[in-house]
C-alpha cells in the first residue's frame, strides 16, 4: 500500500461525540492515523463544504449514522509527530442519535456506546488524546 502523502498546510477536520440512550459512540481506527485507538467518528472538511455538512458526511460514511448536530464541544490540534504525518484541526461536535445502527465502513473496526462517567475507567482501552475532555463538554451540551 503506498503512503499517503500529507499536504503541507494544516488540514481542518470534524468529529462527532454521538449520544444515545446517555451513552456516547466510541468507535477504533483500523488505520493510521491513530490505528487501535478509539475516537469519535469523524474525518476531513473537503473544499467548499460546511463543517456540519462535513461531521454529517463522515459520520454517514463511517457508521451509517444519522445524526442531529447540537454544537461545538471543542477543538484539537494535532501537530505533525514524525516527518510526513498531518497537521489536523479538529473541530468537536455534540451530536444526538437520530437513526439506524453502525456499520462500519474500512476506516473503523469496532464501536463501543460508553457510559461518560465510566471513561476514566476503561483501562485496556487506548483512547486518542484529548478525548475525554471533548465527550464530557459535549456530555454538557446534550443535557443528559
């Protein structure tokens, strides 16, 4: 498989911390980056899109989710780690649940619905950087 080649200016994407039934969608990257580690669905902002067209775009794409778009939680930046890897911006979503059950696309290869209050507890779990704190002010936003 030949490497992806990054551009050279930071590239801005979306994440969605998805809550149904007061449990949020977790869900592992099956490639880089963050290969193993469990995140919120997400991915780039393509030119001339929004970023809710884009976080409802990639949460389709990845999970086959439907989804109600509340607000930003927040924001990450993720600077380059290793000579050729991404610069991202990553803007964080409170999302609802609205429809249908995951189904993961290639980019995913297993989803876990978290209670909030038991992320700090998971243990064997490796969760990308900042996640945490994304899901508890999105946890904030949804009200429940």
């Amino acid at each position: 498989m030949a490497a992806v080649v990054q551009p050279t200016h930071p590239q801005i994407a979306v994440s969605a911390a998805i809550f149904r039934d007061g449990k949020v969608l977790l869900t592992r990257r099956a490639r880089s980056p963050a290969k193993g580690f469990y995140s919120l669905p997400g991915g780039r902002v393509e030119f001339g899109e929004s970023l809710h067209q884009a976080l409802s775009r990639e949460v389709d794409e990845e999970t086959a989710l439907a989804i109600e778009i509340i607000g930003l939680a927040g924001w990450r930046e993720v600077l380059p780690a290793a000579p050729g890897a991404g610069h991202y911006m990553i803007m964080s979503f409170a999302a609802r649940w609205v429809a249908r059950e995951p189904a993961l696309n290639d980019e995913l290869d297993d989803y876990r619905w978290i209670a909030p209050d038991a992320l700090g507890s998971l243990g064997d779990l490796k969760l990308t950087g900042g996640l945490e704190e994304i899901i508890q002010s999105a946890h904030r936003l949804i009200g429940s």
